[in-house]
C-alpha cells in the first residue's frame, strides 16, 4: 500500500512539473470590439475579435427608439 502512496506521489509531481514546465510558447494577442444592446432581462454585450467585423451588419443608425409594451 506504501508503495503504491510513493508511486502515485510521484506520478502526480511529474505531471505537474511537466504542465508548469510546458506552459505557453507563443503569446498572440488578438483585439476585440464589443457592442452592448438592452433586451428583456438587462444589458448583453457582445466581445467578437476585429477580424469578424466584416461579418457584422448593424442597420441601427444610433438614435434611441420609442420601446412599446406588447399587450
């Protein structure tokens, strides 16, 4: 039973040296905008990287708009 304590001690050490020691080699930053609208349950904000801009078409024009409650 000791022996297998040892033998788990270590393996659970090698693992975590081998996962701090590989970590990250590259580091890429990537930009993001983010647009914010209100809906029914508060405020969702979208964050998309740039290069996806050229795929988001928003026909808003900026102004607040008059909100009527459905009956």
């Amino acid at each position: 039973m000791k022996a297998t304590k040892v033998t788990f001690g270590f393996l659970v050490s090698v693992l975590t040296a081998l996962l701090f020691l590989s970590g990250c080699k590259n580091r890429e930053v990537i930009q993001y905008k983010k647009i914010s609208f209100a809906d029914t349950n508060g405020v969702t904000t979208v964050y998309y990287p740039i290069t996806m801009e050229k795929d988001i078409v928003m026909p808003d024009d900026g102004k607040a708009k008059l909100m009527l409650v459905k009956p």
